[in-house]
C-alpha cells in the first residue's frame, strides 16, 4: 500500500503545477496609486511608478510644470537710484527677466547761477547740488566763463542758450527755457506734446486660456486699448496638415491623421480599427488631454504591373502595413508572347504575320545551319518570346544586302535587275 502511494506522488504534484502555471498566465495586473520617481519641475519633465502585487510596474512621465508667474510693476530710475522695467519672476524656481535701469544722474540747467565770486549750475531735478562751480575768470570786469559783469552791462545783442526745464510727454508738453548768456535775460517756449509712438497687435482667440481684441499699445508710456476676451474651456489640437483645431471630447481620432500631436499609451491594442486610449498637449496651456484614437491604416501606394503571356498582372493598388487590409486586384494573363525588334522595342507575336528579317534579325533564329538562298522566298525560324522563352515559329523573308553589286545573303546578282 505505502509503495501504490508513493507511485501516485509525483502524478498530484504535477497536477498542482500545472494549476499554479495556468492561474498564473490568467493573472490580471491590480496596480497601486502612482507614486513619484522624479518630481517634475518648471522645464523638466518626471515620473511616477505604480506596481502590481506580482512586481510587474510601470511607468509615466509627469509633464513639467511651467513657470508659475508674479509679476512687478517697472519702477523708474531716479537721479540717484536704480530703476527696473516690468519684470517676471517664477514662484518656483530663480527665473526671472529683470533689468536694472541705472541711475539717471542729476540734471543740471545750462544757465550759469553766480554770485560775486563764484559760478555754477543749478539743479534742476529737485536735489539741492550744484556743477561747474568756480570762481570767476574775469576780463575787462565780465567773466569769460558766465557772464558775470562787475560794472553795469553794457548794450548788446543777446546771445541765448535754450536748456529743456520740462520735457514733454505723449500727452503733457513740455518746456523750453532761454537764457542770455551775457546779461543772463530770459523766456520760456512751450515744446509740443510728443503724442503716442503706437505699435498695432493682433487679436487672439480664447481657447482654454484667455484671448484679446486687437489692440494698440504706445512704445513710450502706459496707453494701451488691450481687452482681455474670457477663457472657453476649448483645448487646442494640431493636425498633421499643421492646422490648429478646438478638441472635440466626443470625437474618435485617426492616429494617421494626428500622429504630430496623439500619443498612445503603452500596451495598447494596435490593430487599425480597435479604439484606444492616447494623450496629447494641448497648444495653448500645454496640458496633457486624453483623447479616444484609432490607428487606423498605414498605407503604402504600389504602382499597376501588365499581364504578359503567362504572368498575371494587377492594378494599381495601396496596402496597410499593419493589417491585411489591400485593394490588390489581379488581371490574369494574357497568353500573348511578347517579343523585341531591332529597335528594343516589344510586340505582341502575330503567329499569322510574315516577318522582315532585317527588321528582328537579334531575335530570329534559322533551323540548324539552314542558309537563306533566296531573300525574297518565306523562310521558316523561330524566336524567342522575352518573358516565357517560348520559341516561337515564325515566317520571315529577308532584303537583299547588297555588296559590290552582290546580294551577301543570297548571292543574287544586281545585273539580274535589269
């Protein structure tokens, strides 16, 4: 009894692996929640990882995150501090495009201040400082330098200099002081407001970020017409044509036809008609959208070929290089031998014609060492069809070839002409 036992053992055992094989081939994968690999950043791409409880994993790439921006308003320069344009700066990371704007320095009026000793530049930009300041170079009681007369001044013409105390704006004018330059009289000119240096921008649709009308913006100061358009919600798909399309939820699209835009996720079906899952990044905020796709098929065109004698030939045709899917049609033979003049050029044989020898003598053959007597008489050959090798019989007649009053292929005489 104990050895009948031992006997049926190893029948149990693989009972039992076969079992354990067969539910091991039906295994259904049950992953886990996504978990990071490498975090993404701002112009980096991650990934995440999921694992099943039989260790298959997978893994995913994590767009990059994009800018995330705070943007400043532009602070002017001044006499003695920097300034800076408007500028940007990620919340993430250390990008930004700030620009210094050096300080702009004092400014100074052109018209000499004195007192009796010395003489200098006023400021003109609200700081109490002076430039130029020194003493007096005079000659015959004026100061060769400002102006500056000891005695009273004498009768003259003037001689002004004009300096800009307050420049204009695009909509603000200015102002323009002239000062003699002897006796130190003065006036003011108005300077004409500048008016806006406009530069025209076109308008942007709303898609799923926000649009604008066209606008006007000027170059010089703050005027702008900019009118934000609200968002739509609408994602933004490029064909392979490189049209911009709206992304329609509903739609199934042919990976054919998207193939620059659609990804497909890995594992899936890829036969041309199965629908799948796939992925693209939307042109406008640079999300990744899932979409419904079919591969649809991956035509190749093949050119027609004509029948010959004994092969069948077809008509034009195209062909999926990923299924079986063919418009291939057959023109059976034709059971007409082909066969080549003198001239390389193929004709249908006519078993009924007569044949000039001179005319296909590269592909007539004679009987044996059978000579043509007579050129004028039917001769009876063979020749060869260029696609089955068939040799083909065939009635032929010749021309005389005539040499020094001699035909060379049947010796007939010229006299005989006569």
């Amino acid at each position: 009894m104990k050895k009948k036992f031992l006997v049926t053992l190893p029948a149990i055992v693989a009972v039992f692996l076969a079992f354990g094989i067969s539910a091991c081939n039906s295994h259904t994968h049950s992953y886990n929640e996504w978990t990071a690999v490498n975090s993404p950043t701002c112009t980096q791409t991650g990934t995440e990882k999921r694992e099943c409880s039989c260790g298959a994993s997978e893994e995913r790439t994590i767009a990059a995150l994009g800018h995330d921006f705070e943007e400043h308003q532009a602070q002017a320069a001044t006499c003695t501090e920097a300034g800076w344009n408007a500028y940007q700066t990620c919340t993430r990371c250390d990008y930004t495009t700030y620009e210094e704007l050096p300080a702009t320095g004092h400014s100074f009026s052109s018209a000499w201040s004195h007192d009796e000793d010395y003489h200098w530049h006023d400021a003109i930009c609200g700081h109490n400082v002076t430039s130029s300041y020194a003493e007096h170079i005079m000659q015959d009681g004026t100061c060769t330098v400002c102006g500056y007369a000891v005695y009273e001044v004498q009768p003259h013409e003037h001689s002004y200099e004009s300096d800009v105390t307050t420049r204009p704006t695009c909509t603000a004018a200015g102002l323009s002081t002239y000062t003699c330059r002897i006796c130190g009289d003065s006036y003011t000119e108005e300077i004409t407001a500048l008016g806006h240096d406009i530069v025209q921008y076109k308008g942007q649709s709303p898609s799923c970020l926000p649009g604008w009308e066209a606008y006007e913006k000027c170059t010089r100061c703050d005027y702008s017409t900019y009118k934000e358009i609200p968002a739509t919600g609408e994602h933004i798909i490029l064909n392979n044509d490189g049209v911009e399309e709206i992304f329609d939820l509903d739609k199934v699209y042919s990976l054919t036809e998207y193939s620059n835009s659609i990804k497909l996720f890995v594992n899936q079906n890829t036969d041309c008609d199965a629908v799948n899952y796939g992925y693209f990044v939307c042109r406008s905020c640079g999300n990744d959208i899932i979409v419904l796709v079919t591969t649809g098929h991956d035509i190749v065109q093949y050119e027609g070929q004509s029948p010959t004698c004994i092969q069948p030939g077809w008509e034009a045709y195209e062909e999926c290089t990923r299924c079986d899917y063919s418009t291939y049609k057959e023109i059976p033979a034709t059971d007409k031998h082909i066969i080549l003049n003198n001239d390389g050029v193929e004709e249908i044989f006519d078993p009924d014609k007569i044949y000039l020898f001179t005319e296909y003598s590269n592909s007539i053959f004679t009987f044996g060492n059978t000579q043509i007597e007579d050129c004028l008489s039917e001769n009876i050959g063979f020749i060869l069809c260029i696609y089955c090798n068939s040799n083909l019989l065939i009635s032929f007649t010749s021309e005389h070839k005539m040499e020094n009053g001699v035909c060379t292929v049947c010796g007939y005489p010229e006299s005989a002409d006569a």
